[in-house]
C-alpha cells in the first residue's frame, strides 16, 4: 500500500489532482475516526479531517518519502486535533442529542447486529462511560491513548506522529492508562 501512495503522491506533485484524490479515499476513515476519538464531536471531526487533508496536499512538497505517508497525515490530524480540544470550551459531548431528532445521542444510532436491546444499551453507556473519561484526559494524555488503543498504532507510528521521543510516549501511555483507571476504577 505504501508503495501505491508514494507513486500517487509523485503524481500529485506533478499537478495530478485525482492522485490526491486517490490518497484521500484511502485514508478518509482512518483520519476521520482519530479526530472523532479525539474531539468527540462529529462535525468538528468531519471539519479537522478535512483540514487535515487540505493542509496534506497544500504541503506535499514538505513530505519527507524516508517517512511512512500514513504518519505524517496522522501527525497533521491529531496536531489539528489537539489545537481544538486547547481552544474550545468544554461543553460538546457525544451524548448530545442530534438536532432534528427525538432525543436521540449519537450513541443511540449505533446497531448491533445479535446483542439483545439491554445488552446494547449496556454496552452503548459502557462505550459513553469510557468516551467521557478519554475526554477528561489532558490533551497529552487523550491524544496516545486514541493513537494506542482506539487506531491500533505502534508505539514508534505515534512517536513519528506526535513528534515525541519514543520514552515520553511510554510515559504518557503509561500516565493516560492510569488516569484512565482512576475515572472507571467504578466499573
């Protein structure tokens, strides 16, 4: 897959728009979903994903082809991310109810395909629970914690990502993890 984005990214240098196309539906859900895990809000994911792709392709000629594409994208998104959660007031979650609804959260529109309705609103107050204390953390915290857990990212895609030495990924994981303990020591 690297191999098929770096010749698409040499396309796009050379003025090839639907190159860059190319590389946006390759990575479109994997952008959106960090910076939905990271900002808890579905348009301002929706907005930060696409900023995150226009500064991308803005920018190409600053990518570095010695470094996997996937995280210097990851890196644009959740520094773009992260400039949100320091600016905005604290006061949208995802339980919020979905304008031109009847009360429904976005948590009532996800499905489950075997799960009985008392198992699936257990596990959507579970997957709330948990959102919420991501949400809590500090910025620092939240930010490897989504890389980790939620993308499934080693830990030396998240040290290019966060441009962080690999030791102070580890810290914060290790610090994130507790801090997320102490919110759901409960459960």
């Amino acid at each position: 897959m690297e191999i098929f984005v770096k010749k698409r990214i040499k396309a796009v240098k050379k003025g090839d728009q639907n190159a860059y196309a190319d590389i946006v539906d390759l990575y479109k859900d994997k952008i959106y979903r960090l910076c939905y895990r990271m900002l808890g809000n579905r348009h301002e994911a929706e907005d930060t994903a696409q900023e995150a792709f226009i500064r991308a392709y803005v920018n190409i000629h600053t990518y570095n082809p010695n470094m996997k594409f996937s995280s210097w994208l990851y890196r644009i998104a959740a520094n773009l991310a992260i400039d949100k959660i320091r600016k905005k007031k604290p006061d949208a979650y995802l339980d919020e109810e979905i304008s031109g609804t009847d009360g429904l959260t976005m948590y009532s529109q996800l499905s489950s395909n075997e799960a009985s309705p008392e198992e699936t609103l257990e596990s959507l107050e579970l997957q709330e629970t948990v959102q919420k204390a991501i949400e809590q953390l500090p910025e620092k915290y939240r930010s490897v914690i989504v890389l980790k857990y939620i993308e499934g990212l080693s830990l030396q895609e998240i040290s290019e990502i966060l441009d962080l030495p690999l030791g102070t990924v580890k810290t914060r994981l290790h610090r994130g993890r507790e801090a997320l303990r102490k919110h759901l020591g409960h459960l």
